[in-house]
C-alpha cells in the first residue's frame, strides 16, 4: 500500500508533462529534418524555404500588421459563418428529430441537397454575391450546415427510448424531457457534428478565399503566389494547420466540459 | 437513558432493539397516512396487440399493503399486465380501478434495466422520481432521505457509469420509493444480478415493503424468490390468472426452509406442465 502510494506520488507529477509533450515530437522532428534539408541544400529554397526563412517572414508581416489583419479578417468569416450555418443546421436537426411532420417536409429535400458538393457552387455563388463578403460566408454556412444538421438529427434520434419512458413515467413535461433527457443523450453526437464541421469550415474558406478575396490568409497567400514570395505562402499554409488544431482543441475542451459523465472522458 | 442501557444484561439488548425497531415502524405508517397501499381491483382486463391476444381477461383483488408476485412463462403476459396497471398501455377491454384516487407519483414501476440517466449524478437521478415535486424546496432533503433508505448515501455525487449493477437497481429503487408511492410494480428489478447482489437486494425490498406499506407487484422469473417475498403468488397461464398461492409464513423467512422448499416445488411443478401441454399441441 505504501509502496504504491509512494511510486505514484513519485510518477505522478513527472507523468502528464512527459505525456503531454509526446505529441510534439513528431512536429519538431519533422522541422528539424526540414531545416537541415534547406540549410545543406537538399531541397531549393525555390522550392521549399527553410522554416527559419518562415519565421522571418511571419515576423515581417507581424510587425507590418498585415499578418493580424489579415488572420483577423479569416477567422471573422469562419466564425460568422460557422455561427449562420451551424445554427441553422442545428435548428433542423432538432425539429426534424423531435417532429415527425417537420422531418416529412424537409428531410429529403435536405438529403437531396447534400449530395451537392458544396464547393461546386462557387462560380454560381460569385454571380450571385460577387467577391463580396457574404459569398464568403455563404460557402462556409452552406458546408458548416450538412454535418451539424446531420449528426443532430442522429443524436436525437438514437437517445435511447427507454429512458424517454422514464421520463414520461416520472410527469417530466415536453421541455424538461428535451432538457434532462433527448438534448443530453444527443450531445455526443452533436459533438461530432461540431469537429467535422469545423475542418469544413477551413477548408472552404481557404478556398473560397483563394479564388475570390480581396483579404484574409487564402488572398494573403495568393498575392505572395503573384510575387514568388514563397516563404510568405508556406507561412498561410502552416497557419491555416495551427487554426485547425487550435478550433479543434477549443471544441475537444468543450466536450470534456459537457461530457464528463461519459465514461470515455472519465480517465481517473 | 444512556445509564440505564449500560446496565442491561447483554442479551436482552437485541429482543429489546427488534422491537422497538418494530415499534418505530408502526408509527411510521401511522403517520405518514399517504405512504400507505391502495388496494385494486381488475375486472376482465383484455389486451391485444393486433391479432396477439396476450391478456384474454384476468381479474384480480389485490388489499392494500399486500406483496404479490406474478409468475409464468416468457410471453404469458406479465410485463404487460404491469404496464397497464402502472398505466403505460391501454388496455383493449375491462377496468383497473384503485380504491382511491391516484396521482402520478402514486404508482411507480421499477424495470430489469435501471434506466438512470448517465448524465445526471445520483442524487439528480433520484430526485427524477418526485415527478412534479422536482421543483419544491425540500426536492434534496427527500431525495438524500431515499439514498440513505437503500444504503447508498455516500455515492450521491457520482455518476452512474461508476456504480455497480446492484447499486444503480439500488438508485432506480430510490427513485421509485421518494415520490413515497402507494403502489409499487416491479419488472423483474432482480433479473440482472448476481446471486448474492440478488439475495441482499432482496431483503431490501422486503425492507422497505415492510416500512412503507406500500401494494407490491412483483414479476420475477425466479420461483424461489417469490415465495420469499410475497404473501401471494400469481400464475398467468393462456392470459388468465391460471393459479393463487397464498404464502402465509411468518417473516424474517428463512431461505430454504422445508416449508418455502414445497411451496416452490409446487408452484414450479403448475408451470413445468403448463409448458408441456402447451408444446405437444
Ligand atoms: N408493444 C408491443 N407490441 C406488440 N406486441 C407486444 C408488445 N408488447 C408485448 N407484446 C407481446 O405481448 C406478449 C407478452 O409480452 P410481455 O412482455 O408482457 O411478456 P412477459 O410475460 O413479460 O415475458 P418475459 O417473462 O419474457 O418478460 C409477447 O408475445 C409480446 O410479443
Ligand atoms: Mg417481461
């Protein structure tokens, strides 16, 4: 008993340092690998700059202001549209999982639209809006809808029924059997809905941005295309990963917040 | 008081303790009048589910403050006989009236699943059970008083994944018991667990029977533990109550005594040749 208590008062505060830093060193690895291809040169700086080239660059912009602007101007369009989409999607999903009528009209209308990739509407979204701002938000509400709405719909409809009978049972009225009952047993689900729409929404603002923007890190990028700048090109890509993996763990960190009764996030 | 105790003789203190134990529980449901049986009665109750006639008429007295257990085959129809008295189907013909008027938290039934909320902690859990109540002040004070009632006070704040399958039955039980219903319909609560869970789980229902003074329905599979239990054993054959065994021992029982020994070998003799008449037609 002693025994073990003292090695895991030992292990324990050494532990979640080292665990955490695992997943770094592949990243760094692969830095380091890149630095030492460019700086003996290997591999052209034409064609791939050094990650230190990157960084100056990156400072460069910083210190300008452009690279704030600009990171600003994206995420903006993300949010905002992430926000129309997703809330939008998420207001089907619940009306067509808790309304049989509601899901009658609009389901396979829905379904049917879905399968339209989304970003095949860009020419017809640029007659419409132009390069205008809410060509942009469009896209990303469009894309951002299909997994919220989705996955919603599946949480609310797989929330076991036997439960549903304990809370009638009970006298829980209609709000209280959504709030105590089917939202909480929909909310895994919802989760992933959330995760797969936020890569979503990257990818079609990149893209979106690219083809028709007048700021924002994709119309960054661009430009540095015009000019060969190709250090500052590299810098948009890599941004665009750190803003994926930073929306990812906000949402990771909001599951663990809400899930902690699901077994899969009790880890102690 | 504490002198007086001290200076008794060793072996009057158990006699002494049972009955006043005894003593508290008569007074106990003297006052809390409310917490006491409904008595009902069923006349020719049919059930059919499309062309599946599974009730075909059964009537039924059953006093206040009585334990019946209901057995029989897989299918005969128990669980839907629960259903309707615990009014979550309608029946297709005939009345179940009780002798007062019910509320909701009047009639509780407890199934072989659970059925906790995985995202509520214990105590959440069973304060589902005091149904409108749910808003009142005293919601905690009562639901803490349930937990406590099954031995399961210091996991109040846990989750439900964490407990064992006899404790989350315990919780289910807590939730079923603090609304202090007046009928109380079990499906099977016991089926899931392990011998030794069951045996200890069993006591307590006898427990709480006991204190509460509720009407108890018991659909169990398990013979032995009907006639452990019950004051009377009810078998369903062909949607009809085919058989009423009246179990008049005296309680605590004692497991396995010659007399519980017969009347189980009796009642299981009635549902072996049920079964073999039915499957050489
Ligand atoms: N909702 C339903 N719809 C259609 N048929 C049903 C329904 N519920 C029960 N039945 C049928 O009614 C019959 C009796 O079912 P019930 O669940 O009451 O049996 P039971 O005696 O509880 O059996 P077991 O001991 O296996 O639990 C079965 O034939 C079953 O198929
Ligand atoms: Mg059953």
């Amino acid at each position: 008993m002693s025994l073990i208590d003292s090695v895991s008062r030992v292990t324990a505060p050494k532990l979640p340092r080292v665990d955490g830093l695992i997943p770094w060193i592949v990243p760094l690895a692969i830095i380091l690998i890149w630095q030492l291809a460019c700086v003996t040169g290997f591999v052209p700086s034409r064609v791939l700059p050094a990650p230190t080239d990157v960084a100056l660059a990156g400072w460069k912009l910083l210190l300008s202001g452009e690279l704030i602007k600009n990171i600003w101007v994206s995420f903006w369009r993300a949010s905002i549209g992430f926000l129309i989409g997703g809330s939008i999607g998420f207001a089907f999903g619940l009306a067509n999982g808790l309304s049989k009528l509601s899901s009658q009209l609009t389901d396979t209308t829905l379904q049917m639209v879905r399968n339209i990739p989304h970003l095949a509407l860009i020419p017809l979204v640029i007659l419409w809006f132009g390069i205008d701002e809410s060509a942009k938000l469009f896209l990303v509400a469009l894309g951002v809808f299909f997994p919220i709405y989705l996955n919603t719909l599946h949480g609310i409809r797989t929330v076991d029924p036997q439960l549903i009978e304990m809370g009638r049972i009970y006298g829980m009225t209609d709000g209280e059997l959504f709030r105590r009952v089917i939202f909480p047993g929909a909310l895994p689900s919802i989760f992933v809905g959330l995760r797969f729409a936020l890569g979503i929404m990257w990818l079609t603002l990149i893209v979106a941005e690219t083809i028709a923007a007048s700021s924002g890190l994709g119309y960054m990028a661009m430009q540095a295309r015009e000019f060969m700048l190709i250090d500052v090109v590299v810098l948009s890509i890599l941004i665009y990963a750190l803003l994926g993996k930073l929306a990812d763990s906000a949402s990771r960190a909001l599951e663990r917040l809400t899930l902690s009764w699901h077994p899969a996030f009790q880890k102690q | 008081m504490q002198q007086a105790l001290r200076f008794q003789p060793v072996d009057a203190d158990p006699v002494d303790r049972s009955e006043f134990i005894e003593q508290a529980r008569q007074l106990r449901r003297g006052s809390e009048g409310a917490a006491r049986g409904l008595s009902l009665t069923i006349r020719d109750l049919r059930k059919s589910f499309g062309d599946n006639e599974v009730l075909r008429g059964i009537d039924l007295h059953i006093p206040a403050g009585q334990f019946v257990a209901i057995v029989g085959r897989s299918g005969c129809g128990k669980s839907t006989l629960l259903r309707l008295i615990a009014g979550l189907e309608k029946a297709t013909a005939g009345s179940i009236a009780f002798s007062e008027e019910v509320r909701a938290q009047d009639v509780r039934v407890m199934f072989q699943e659970p059925r906790l909320l995985p995202w509520a902690r214990v105590l959440s859990n069973v304060e589902v059970g005091l149904g409108r109540d749910r808003a009142s002040a005293d919601a905690q004070a009562r639901a803490e008083r349930a937990l406590l009632e099954v031995g399961l006070g210091d996991k109040r704040g846990q989750w439900p994944s964490v407990l064992s399958g006899g404790q989350k039955q315990r919780v289910a039980l807590a939730r079923a018991l603090v609304s202090r219903p007046r009928v109380l319909a079990f499906d099977e609560p016991l089926g899931a667990l392990d011998a030794l869970t069951r045996i200890s789980m069993q006591q307590m229902l006898e427990r709480v029977w006991r204190d509460q003074g509720f009407t108890a329905m018991l659909v169990t599979h398990d013979v032995a533990e009907a006639v452990a239990l019950a004051e009377r054993v009810l078998v369903i054959e062909d949607g009809r109550i085919a058989e009423d065994f009246a179990v008049d021992l005296p309680r605590p029982r004692r497991r396995g005594s010659a007399e519980l020994a017969a009347l189980e070998g009796t009642i299981l003799k009635h549902l072996l040749e049920g079964s073999e008449e039915t499957s050489d037609l």
